[in-house]
C-alpha cells in the first residue's frame, strides 16, 4: 500500500502530460489542416520536370501573370509571368508523365508563414490541347505593357 501512494501521484502527473501531448498533437493537425490563405487558377508551360538522373531538377511551370496575387501583408502585388517551382503537389496528381512544353491548367494554394514565407501547392491540375499559347508567348509588341514582371518573385 506504502508503494502505491508514491505511484499514484506520478501516475496521475504522468496521465496529464499524455493528455496535454495529445492536445498538442490535434492543435497542430488543424493548423496543418487549416485553410490556405490564396487560391489561384493559372495556366502556362510546363518548364521543368524532375528527374531521377538530376537531383537539382524540380516541377516547375512558367505560368501566365497572375494580376490579382496578394503578398503575405494582404497587398494585391500582383505576379509577372515566370518560371515558377512547384516543390509541393497535392496526392494524385501525376507530374511524372508530364513533358517540358506541354500546356496545363493548374490551380495552387498559397499560405503564408508568420515569417512572411510562402509555401504553394498544386492542388488541381489539367492538360490542355497542344496548340495553346499563352500571353507570354505572344509578341513582345502586342503584350499588355499593364503587366509588368514582379522581379520579387511575387
């Protein structure tokens, strides 16, 4: 009996730090969860693919401008076209048997970090037909000078 009353405070402090663990734990799941602070639909040409044989290759998409495009600060800063990396698809998208140059369609979430640090992901992806061209393919005479490249990269 003398055993279990120095055990059983210890159980119970042990039992609370568990259930405090678990807390936690469901905490950071619904951040993780929690809703992306952009969503855009884009289209443009598929630039870079990754390859076993290159470990520095990545998805990468040279998308069309993207006018509307917020900053983490909430300021519509707009996004040039650019080749843009794509580090993050979401599960079931096959960027694998994707080719440099072929035209998609794509849609992909951005949340902001405390920090003011982006992360994306592509969350939908599409094929369009092989004729497609895009605004920044067009000629530089006709392109519209309103859209000017955001050299920050967004």
């Amino acid at each position: 009996m003398k055993n279990f009353l120095r055990i059983g405070p210890l159980l119970a402090a042990g039992l609370v730090v568990v259930g405090l663990g678990m807390f936690a734990c469901e905490a950071e799941q619904d951040d993780a969860a929690a809703s992306p602070d952009a969503r855009y639909t884009t289209q443009g040409r598929v630039a870079m693919v990754p390859s076993p044989e290159s470990p520095a290759s990545e998805f990468k998409i040279h998308h069309e401008a993207i006018p509307n495009f917020v900053n983490g600060k909430g300021e519509v800063v707009g996004m040039g076209s650019h080749p843009m990396p794509f580090p993050r698809v979401a599960e079931g998208i096959d960027t694998a048997s994707l080719s440099v140059g072929e035209p998609v369609r794509f849609t992909f979430e951005v949340t902001w970090s405390d920090t003011g640090v982006p992360t994306w992901v592509i969350t939908e992806l599409e094929r369009l037909p092989e004729g497609t061209t895009f605004a920044f393919e067009a000629d530089p005479a006709e392109a519209d000078p309103a859209v000017t490249p955001d050299s920050s990269g967004g």
